[in-house]
C-alpha cells in the first residue's frame, strides 16, 4: 500500500485514530465519535487535530480532547 493510500485510509500517516474506533483516554475505553483540526489560534494548542469521544458504558463523555492524547485500545 502506497503512503497516500494510507493516509486517506486513516490507518497512518497524519491520521492516528479514525472515526468509529475504540480508544483509551486516562484509562478508560471511549469510541470516537468525529475528528476535527485545531483552531490555529487556539490558546494551547497540544496537538493538530481533536477527536470528539463518546463512553462505551454510559459515563461522562469528556468530548474534545487532543488526538496525540488517545491511544487505540486492543479490543
């Protein structure tokens, strides 16, 4: 597979997690519900893009959190 490819697959590249994955955040499993880039004039900026989570067990969802914070969970 070509590095295009991968990155317009989301699975590489400048894509570290896509839409509808599981993730870990602060030790806990959410599912990613969207992905946005940060605003350019956002005050601290700790990443180029943010993901928008959702809990699997019905917790508090945290929402918006840097993408470089999440890490793919090994269903």
């Amino acid at each position: 597979m070509s590095d295009t490819n991968e990155k317009e697959s989301g699975r590489a590249g400048d894509r570290g997690v896509c839409r509808g994955q599981v993730v870990v955040w602060e030790g806990v499993k959410y599912r990613v519900l969207r992905r946005r880039p940060v605003d350019g004039l956002a005050m601290f900026q700790t990443s180029t893009q943010e993901v928008f989570l959702a809990s699997l067990d019905g917790g508090t969802d945290p929402e918006w959190v840097p993408e470089n914070d999440v890490q793919p969970a090994g269903e």
